[in-house]
C-alpha cells in the first residue's frame, strides 16, 4: 500500500507538482504512524484501520488526482 504512493511521489515532483507530492508524503506519513497498530492485531484493529489509515491513503489519492486534472489541463 506504500510503496505505490511513493511511486506517485515521485510521478508528482517530476511532472512539477511539489505541493501535492508534499500533500502525499504527509498523509502516508500518517498512514505509517497508524500501521504498527493495525499490525499489532489486525483483527482487533482492522475496523479501526479503515477509519483512519484508510481515510489518509484515498485523500492522497484525491490530491493526486487533482495534480493530473492540471497536468490534463483541467479537464476531469
């Protein structure tokens, strides 16, 4: 699940969008913050995984996909 995001890390900064790139690591950094927990007890807390971890990775997927709405021209 990581490691796809900094693949698109490092797609945003080539393609000269730092600011959604910084977007990105910011909330995968949360996303690694709450990983050690899900791993803990992935029954226990994979509910609560989704909430959170989750949540961090789709609104890194939607800042990403607002960099590529720009480098398409706006067109979405």
């Amino acid at each position: 699940m990581a490691l796809p995001q900094v693949a698109v890390v490092v797609l945003l900064l080539a393609w000269g969008f730092p600011l959604h790139a910084s977007v990105v690591v910011l909330l995968l950094t949360g996303q690694t913050v709450c990983m050690p927990r899900l791993l803990s007890d992935p029954q226990r807390f994979a509910a609560w995984y989704n909430a959170t971890g989750t949540t961090l990775y789709v609104l890194g997927m939607l800042a990403s996909a607002f960099a590529v709405a720009a480098l398409a021209g706006g067109a979405a």
